[in-house]
C-alpha cells in the first residue's frame, strides 16, 4: 500500500503458512531500501492505513490460539519506532482526516 507522500509502500508478508506470524516492511521507493520492519510472530496484522503526512500506520491485531483474545488497533509511529496500542475489541480502523 502506498503512502500519500507517494515516497514510501508499505510490504506486509506472512512468514508461516501454518501459523500466525507476519513482518511489515517500508520500502522506500527513492532509495530502493527497506526503512522500517516490524514483526508481529504470533498475531495476525492487517486492515492498514497511512496517515495522511505519511509518518504513522493504523492497523488491527489480533492474537490466534489466545482465550479471550479480542481484536486490538495500534498506531505504529515510523519516527519512534513505537507502536502504541489504541483501543481493544475494535475493527477496521480509519485515520480522522483532521489527524
């Protein structure tokens, strides 16, 4: 998925056919070089969004194989390398436009 900066695409690759597990890569569509991973090997990722400057990533998470597990949005901030945890027992998560 490409960011609105147009600079940077955002790589997500299972790592196990079997098991959960995946890492996210940002390919940096200048240089050629991946610029950030993050790897998530024992809970699936998905439904990403760019924020709209292009620095930050919203996603769900959600932990296979756990009782009780409930789906999880994070923010992961490609400055910091932090991912926060957002909100617990969310789906489909979306930037505001004012963000």
């Amino acid at each position: 998925k490409a960011s609105p900066d147009g600079l940077s695409l955002l790589i997500n690759v299972r790592t196990s056919a079997f098991f959960p597990g995946q890492k996210l890569y940002i390919y940096d569509l200048i240089s050629g070089l991946i610029t950030h991973q993050l790897e998530s090997p024992d809970k699936s990722l998905g439904n990403f969004e760019w924020s709209q400057n292009s620095n930050e990533i919203i996603m769900q998470q959600y932990a296979f194989n756990q009782n009780e597990a409930n789906p999880e949005i994070l923010i992961w901030d490609l400055e910091t390398e932090k991912v926060t945890p957002q909100i617990s027992n969310a789906i489909l998560p979306k930037f505001s436009p004012d963000y």
